[in-house]
C-alpha cells in the first residue's frame, strides 16, 4: 500500500476519482442509457479510476480506458448520452502523447481501439469513423506540443545551466593563468632586489678588517643563504612556466614607462592623455610593477571592447596610496560582443590588486563612457 500511495499523484487521483464519480452518477441517474446498469457502471469505473496511474503508465492506462470504452459500446450504451466517457478519452490520449517515450505509436493505437468502439456500437460509418479519428487526432496533437514545448524548455534550462558552468571554469582557468603569470612577473622582481642583497653583502665582507672573522663568517653565511634562495626561485619559476616558454630578457616594466602606452593609440587616431597628479616618489618594485600592467589592461580594454575616440588616464599619488583612474567615451557594446567586464584582463586586474590590498571598481560611466579605478597601498599589506 505503501508504494502504491507513494506512485499515485494526488491531483491524478482526484481527477480519476471525478471522472469515475461522474461515471456512476450518469449512470444511476439514467443519464447513460442501453446496457446493463451495473455492468456499465464497472465499465465507467474501468475508464476513471486507472487515470490515477496515467503519468507512471501512460500507454497502460490508455488501454484500460479505451478497452472500457469498448465494453460500453459492446454494452449499447449510447455514446452521445453523458460526459464521462469522453473525459476519460481526452485525459488518456493526452496523457499518453505526452508522457509515453514513443508517442508517435499512441496516435494509430488510439486511433484503432476508438475505430472498433465506433464499429461497434454503430457499424462502418465513414461519417462516424472520420470525426472519431479527428477528434482523438487532435487531442493527440494538442498532448504531443504541449511534450514538445516542456522539453524544449528543459533543454533551454540544461543549455543556460550548461553554459553557467563552462563560464564559471573558464573564470577559474583565468584567474589561475593570471595567478601564475604575476607570480612569474613577481619571481623577477624579488629575484633582482636578492641578487643585488647578495653582491652587496658580498662587496661589505670584502670590506671586513682581517681580524673582524666573526662578522665576515656571519655575512658569508648571510650571502651563501640568498644564493640559495635564489637558485630556489629561479627553478619555482620554471614550474610556473608554460610548456615551451623561454625566460624573459627584457626588463620589467615600471609606472613611469606608462607614457609609452598610449602611443600606439594616438598613431590610431583616439585621443589619449596622460595625467601625472601629486609629487611622484619611488614605489616598491611589486606595486610598480602592479600599478604599471592595470593600466595596460585597462588602456586594452577599451581598445577592444569600446568604440571610443578618447581615452584619459589619470595617475595621482597620495600620500599612503596610489590611485590609477582610465575612463572613456565609448558607447555600450554592439550585439554579440562581450563588455569589457567579461574579459580576463579584469581578471589580471582584481588579482593584482587584491595582492596588495587595495580596491578595484570597474563598470560603464552614466549615459556613455566606462571607467576603471584602482587604488594600491604604497605599501600594501599581503595578500
């Protein structure tokens, strides 16, 4: 009983026990007329009561409601008296063109079990025939679109569904390439400021009195360590590195080369300028060079993304911080292509200056135009 509750669906039920109730009532009201009363009535009861089970079987139940409706007509019940028997028809046909997992057999099923009801109850008329058939052809089509149009929206669901997990692992993919390509960028900066702590340790042991022994041991010690920690580095770099990719030879850009971006732009025609605000100061080599490729990404974005004619960068120092402030004119994005945020140099973007604790705002200006501000500590806590 207990599974038999558990397969049965409250609101089938309800609708089964209507039909077979209205069934009964035609019938011993004199409604429904031909036929023994009490053996038509356990025909209606056979046509209601399996449509509790239409959704788990549907082809079943069709079957049982139709094989009913052709007991009735063996029966001489009029077909025409009452409602019952063509609600039970009409929710089992439905039901099996859209539940079935073939419909395509429910229609000439349907169809030939309805044909031998009409044959029998009132002989080979095409009349009756042709408007039995499309009678129980339209319900069949009206059950199939409806299956059609569900499944069509479940797979739009799966699609979007689909899509929101590709777009959330290509994020992951971003924000990991560009984990790796600042701590690639980060290994030369620190690498460079410990080569030159060693040779400067090494030139001040140099230096040492002969019978300063004890110094020159502990500062022997001190550049022997930084060698080594700089050997460590450079072969983490090489895990860091992409298959096939050299060590860089060039050096590592600085905000004070930010003019130099801006140059390909002018020679394409946008307006650029560049705007140096507060007393500029020497910054350390990690928020240098941080400062430097948030500008680049930004200055890139809006070369891509933005059709605009003009593009003002701002660099004013503080004295605790470094703001770094690119806006545009450019309109909103043609249909079809991304807006700036859904690229991954917003990614590099947040990453850099979440490394230093600072803050990130980027998003499209009121009316038109977009603008990307950054702040950076001058000297930022870690990460």
């Amino acid at each position: 009983m207990a599974r038999l509750s558990e397969s049965l669906d409250r609101r089938d039920a309800l609708v089964a026990l209507g039909i077979a109730g209205l069934a009964q009532v035609e019938v011993w009201s004199g409604v429904v007329v031909g036929g023994p009363r009490p053996l038509v009535a356990v025909a209606g009861l056979v046509m209601g009561l399996p449509l509790a089970w239409r959704r788990r079987a549907p082809m079943a139940v069709l079957v049982i409601v139709l094989t009913g409706a052709i007991a009735q007509a063996a029966l001489g019940v009029d077909s025409n008296a009452g409602f019952a028997m063509f609600f039970a028809l009409v929710v089992a046909v439905c039901s099996a063109a859209y539940h079935a997992w073939r419909p395509m057999v429910v229609l000439p099923a349907s169809v030939g079990l309805v044909w031998v009801a009409v044959l029998i109850e009132k002989g080979p008329s095409p009349a009756d025939l042709l408007y039995a058939g499309v009678l129980v052809s339209g319900v069949w089509l009206a059950g199939h679109a409806v299956s059609i149009r569900q499944l069509r929206t479940q797979l739009s669901e799966q699609r979007a569904a689909q899509a929101e997990r590709e777009a959330a692992w290509q994020a992951t993919v971003a924000v990991d390439l560009e984990r790796a390509r600042i701590a690639r960028e980060l290994h030369d900066v620190v690498a460079n400021s410990m080569a030159a702590m060693a040779l400067h340790i090494g030139g001040i042991r140099r230096l040492l009195r002969p019978e300063q022994q004890a110094e020159r041991e502990a500062l022997l010690a001190a550049e022997r360590n930084g060698r080594q920690a700089l050997t460590e580095l450079h072969r983490l770099l090489g895990l860091l590195r992409q298959p096939g990719q050299a060590a860089p030879h060039t050096a590592l850009p600085r905000l004070a080369d930010a003019g130099d971006l801006l140059d390909p732009i002018k020679a394409g025609g946008l307006n650029a300028e560049l705007q140096i605000q507060g007393t500029p100061r020497p910054l350390p080599p990690g928020i240098d060079l941080s400062a430097y490729r948030i500008l680049q990404e930004a200055i890139t974005n809006v070369v891509k993304h933005a059709d605009a004619t003009r593009i003002d960068c701002v660099i004013r120092y503080d004295d605790q911080t470094l703001h770094l402030d690119v806006v545009d004119d450019g309109r909103a994005p043609r249909a079809g292509r991304a807006p700036p945020t859904g690229g991954h140099g917003l990614v590099g973007m947040r990453e850099r200056v979440a490394l230093y604790g600072g803050t990130l705002q980027a998003g499209p200006q009121p009316g038109h135009g977009y603008r990307v501000t950054a702040t950076l500590p001058m000297e930022g806590p870690a990460a």
